[in-house]
C-alpha cells in the first residue's frame, strides 16, 4: 500500500487496484481536551473509537446505498479498524456540510444573538472550507461558484443530498431514542456523480438522549447492540 494522506482521524492509502483504504485511528477532534465534531484540532484519543466509528460508518452507509444514494464505500475490515472505498475527487481542496437540526456548536456561537441553545432549525445546511490555517471558513452558494469549487447545480444538487441522507440518518437513530442535533457530511465526485465519502460515526455528530449529549463511543453501543 502507498500512503496518501495522514488525516486527523485516519490514514488514506492506495491500493494495488487503484481503490484507497481508509485506516481509522482513536483520535477525535476538540479542544482544550474536549470532543467536539466541528473542531479543526485533533483534541484526545479515546481507546476503540477507531474500531466503533467504522463499525458505526459501515452500518450507515449500507443504509444510505440501500436507500438509493451513491457513497464511495465498497467494503470493510472490522477487526483491522480499516475500509476499502472508490477513489473520489474532492471539491476544491475539501469542504465540509454540515446539516443541522438543533442549534448548538458553532452555529450557537456565531447567532447566538438570534437563537437559543437547542432551537430547532429543521435541517439547515451550511457549507465550510476545509482550510485549518483559516478556521474552516463557511461559504455560500455564489462563492462556491465564483471560485469553481462547486457550479449552482451541484450546490443545490449536495444540498438536497444531504438533506436525505441526514434526515435518513436522523431517523434510524430516533429508532433507538436518540435524536440527532447536527451531523458533518463529506461529499466527492466519483466520474459525473456526486457521492457520499469519508465516514459517519460519533465523531462527526452530536447526539441526544433524554437532554444529554451522547458520547461518541456510548453511540456506538446504543445503535449497534
């Protein structure tokens, strides 16, 4: 295997037969010591959140290609902690959408003025560039298109996908008694199509239960078995 990238929270290597293999690690983003899934440092590591944020990807992501939308997951390795996915182009150089259903976080912290810590927002999507030197800046429609990152049919395209894909994901959790606040999506281009890449697992969402956040691995735990 060759080594692509060393990401925060896993390692990008290419294979043999041109598809990559994603290696995820124990570490989560934060600061200051504390998980938080918008966060552009990596903060802790808690010991099997590599091997539970697979398990968890692998189960949503069968779910979602069952309901009919692309991703770029192919297969997975449970006990290596490792998954085999289609080479996907990134936007630009990386963005991140992020769907939200209840306002905490940084959304909380940017209207604050406006909003109060859990109000509803019924799916709203924002848009942020992957840039850790520039504290992953959000952007809009116009600027995506003004700098070739994103046309406006691909906008509006990445945004009614995430829209679905969140609210499927939002709905299978609320089987088990939790309650999806907001979740960060990845998306790529796999030759015209637009397709769900990276991960979905306790590290790249906030989850409720009766008022409490659930803590990424105790996810794992409540959705799995």
């Amino acid at each position: 295997m060759k080594l692509i990238y060393k990401g925060k929270t896993k390692d990008v290597y290419e294979l043999d037969n041109k598809q990559y293999l994603l290696k995820f690690k124990d570490d989560v983003t934060g600061t200051d010591g504390v998980f938080d899934p918008g966060a552009n440092t990596v903060a802790l590591s808690i010991d099997g959140m590599g091997l539970g944020g697979l398990r968890l990807t692998e189960f949503f992501f069968k779910k979602i290609n069952d309901a009919g939308f692309a991703t770029h997951f192919v297969s997975a390795d449970i006990d290596r902690a490792e998954m085999t996915v289609l080479p996907a182009q990134i936007f630009g150089q990386g963005i991140e959408v992020v769907c939200r259903f209840h306002a905490v976080g940084s959304f909380l912290r940017r209207y604050g003025q406006y909003v109060q810590e859990g109000q509803k927002l019924h799916g709203l999507v924002e848009i942020t560039l992957k840039d850790d030197d520039r504290g992953d800046p959000l952007i809009i429609k116009d600027a995506l298109a003004a700098l070739g990152i994103l046309t406006a049919d691909e906008y509006d395209k990445l945004r009614e996908l995430t829209k679905n894909i969140s609210g499927l994901i939002r709905d299978e959790l609320a089987l088990k008694g939790l309650e999806l606040f907001d979740i960060k999506l990845e998306f790529g281009r796999v030759g015209s199509d637009i397709v769900l890449i990276d991960e979905i697992s306790g590290g790249n969402m906030r989850v409720y239960q009766g008022g409490h956040i659930v803590a990424p691995l105790d996810l794992v735990r409540l959705v799995l078995d």
